[in-house]
C-alpha cells in the first residue's frame, strides 16, 4: 500500500513538471536557471582549486626556515604526547 502512495506522488509530480514545461517562456527560464547554476558551480570548482594550489605546493616543499610553520607542527607532533602524559599522570 505504501508503495501505492509513492507511485502517485511520482506521477504527480511528473505531471506537473511536464505541464509546467509545456509552455516555452518556462522551458526558458528553466534553462537559464540551470546555465547561470552550473556557471555558478564551475566558478566555485575553479575559484577553490586556484585558491588551494599554494596551500598544495607548500605542503609538498616545507620551507625549513618558516620558523612559526615548525612550530605549528611541532606542537602538533607533541598534543599525542602531552594528551597521554596528564591523563597517565595526572
């Protein structure tokens, strides 16, 4: 019974998408939402990956003299350490 229900939402909804589609000003709009949606999407995708690529190469090639970035990551190396240490010891 249950699957009954879904089947006519289904049919409904498609019923309405195709009448709604049916008249050419709002296959137009349609449209246009979804090329300014994908622009929009393919903008983010390449704003995020232009963003990241410094951020990508300094990881490969740690400068040895950033002195606040070893730091940074020693004290990162030693929260494992400092963790166990206060919960063994108190």
């Amino acid at each position: 019974m249950m699957a009954l229900g879904k089947n006519v939402v289904l049919i409904g909804v498609g019923v309405a998408g195709v009448s709604f589609l049916s008249n050419k000003t709002n296959r137009g709009k349609v449209k246009d939402i979804w090329s300014n949606a994908k622009a929009k999407t393919v903008g983010f995708w390449n704003r995020k990956a232009s963003e990241l690529d410094p951020v990508i190469e300094k990881a490969g090639h740690p400068d040895p003299y950033d002195h606040d970035d070893n730091k940074m990551v020693d004290e990162g190396a030693m929260y494992g350490v400092h963790y166990y240490n206060n919960v063994k010891h108190g």
